[in-house]
C-alpha cells in the first residue's frame, strides 16, 4: 500500500515538473512575441524618423545647392528614402 502511494506521489511531482515547464515556456513565447512587437515597432519609427530627415536634407540642399552636384545630391537622397520605404 505504502508502495503504491509512494509511486502516485512519484508520478504526480513528475507530472507537476511537466507542467511548470510548460508554462515556463508559453511564459517565454508570449514574451518574445511582444518583444519582437516591440522591437518592430520601434525599427518602424525610427525608419520613419531617418525618412523625414533624408527629405528635409533633399529640399534643404535642393533649395542651397545648384547645378549638376545639386542634382546628384538630390538623387542619391532620394534614393536613400526608398530604401528606407522599403525597409
């Protein structure tokens, strides 16, 4: 008898540590799930904020800039915000 409750014991700690595990683990994916939130969240606005300051330097050296270098300037900023559209 004293066997037999000893073995149930056995099991249900065996079981118990399979359950902390789990819910250690689910734990951790819902962290990581808002940590990558986060973290995009994050990468959006600064893109966004290297964005506007790409375009202001464009219009700023469009205005202060002429001829052929003013040009290239302008475009290779330009560019440079559509990689950041794209990222």
């Amino acid at each position: 008898m004293l066997e037999a409750i000893e073995k149930l014991l056995k099991e249900y700690k065996k079981n118990l540590q399979k359950m902390s595990a789990q819910a250690t683990a689910m734990a951790l994916v819902q962290k990581k799930g808002s940590l990558v939130k986060k973290t995009k969240k994050s990468g959006e606005t600064e893109s966004e904020s290297a964005k506007n300051s790409i375009t202001s330097a464009t219009s700023g050296l469009g205005e202060t800039v002429k001829g052929q270098f003013g040009k290239k300037v302008t475009q290779v900023l330009d560019e440079q915000g559509k990689m950041l559209d794209k990222f």
